[in-house]
C-alpha cells in the first residue's frame, strides 16, 4: 500500500501547522470558557500556556494509560469475531481517555492558573465535557460535508447495464 503525499513540501508543512493551529485555538477557547464558568479571571497569557500545556500533558497522559490498557484487554481484541470491530474497547479507550484529560486539565489548572481545588475540578470537568462537545461538533460538520461531496459526485461503484435482472426480481417466461 502506498501513502499518498503531498507534492509540495512545503504544502504539507502549512498543512500540518493549520492543524496544529487550530487545534491550538481550540483547545485556548476551551480553556478561555471552563475558566469563565468557574468566575476565574485568568490573563490571555496564562491562559494559553494552560490551554497549551493542558493539552498536551492529557495527550501524553492518555498514551500512558494505553499501554497498560492494550495488555490488559488482548484477550477481548483476540477473542473478537473476525471481521467485526470490538466496540466495547472502543468505549472503553474513549472513558480512560476522557478521565485522564479530566484528571490531567484539573491538576493543571490547580498548579498553573492558582484556584482553589474545587474551582480546579469543576475547571478540569467543564474541560472534557466542552472539548467532547466540540470535536463531536467538528467531526459531525466534517461528515455533512464529506456526504455532500459524495452526493455531488454520485455513486462511485461500477455501472452495471439494463441487461442483468435486479436482484430478487423474478423473470418468468
């Protein structure tokens, strides 16, 4: 299988900094609104190096917790009928993943934006379930405009003539 690539480098080099970009922004507004629903006045200075390091201690954190999480769930990939994907480890990454940024962002909070305990949870809570929101939200317009691209093109599959009865369908002499 060859992986396609893009034949500019530099293309790919602005491409990859537009994502790391916006998800940068993302993460700041995320950030900018779990601190104003705890009444926490935090400068935009602080509040990008939290929304900065936030994220990417939950990410690493996240990979930690997932390399002793794929030991201890071989069984249940291996005894997977083949063919079908295992959704329960699927929810499962999904919870560990959402505890650890939830765990990792409070404790952030706590030791970087100087608020109490409390407000740190709730920062920490009111982060994963905005940051679960907004990547539904951006993944979801991602597939209306993947469908749209797919209803303009047509169907993709090969065209068959009018010779070959439809399935199901009984010809009778």
């Amino acid at each position: 299988m060859v992986l396609p690539t893009i034949e500019p480098p530099w293309l790919a080099v602005t491409a990859v900094a537009g994502a790391v970009l916006c998800a940068f922004l993302c993460e700041l507004a995320l950030a900018w609104a779990a601190t104003a629903l705890v009444d926490a006045e935090i400068g935009l200075g602080r509040l990008s190096l939290f929304a900065l390091a936030g994220s990417f201690l939950a990410g690493g954190a996240y990979f930690a917790a997932s390399f002793p999480l794929n030991v201890l769930l071989a069984d249940m990939i291996e005894q997977a009928e083949p063919g079908k994907f295992p959704w329960t480890l699927f929810a499962i990454r999904s919870a560990v993943g959402l505890g650890s940024s939830l765990v990792v962002v409070a404790l952030a909070s706590l030791a970087m934006l100087g608020i109490g305990l409390k407000r740190s949870v709730l920062v920490g809570v009111y982060s994963a379930l905005l940051r679960l929101l907004l990547y539904s939200l951006l993944i979801a317009a991602l597939m209306v405009v993947l469908a749209s691209l797919q209803i303009y093109r047509g169907p993709s599959g090969p065209k068959t003539s009018g010779a070959i009865a439809p399935p199901g369908s009984v010809i009778r002499a």
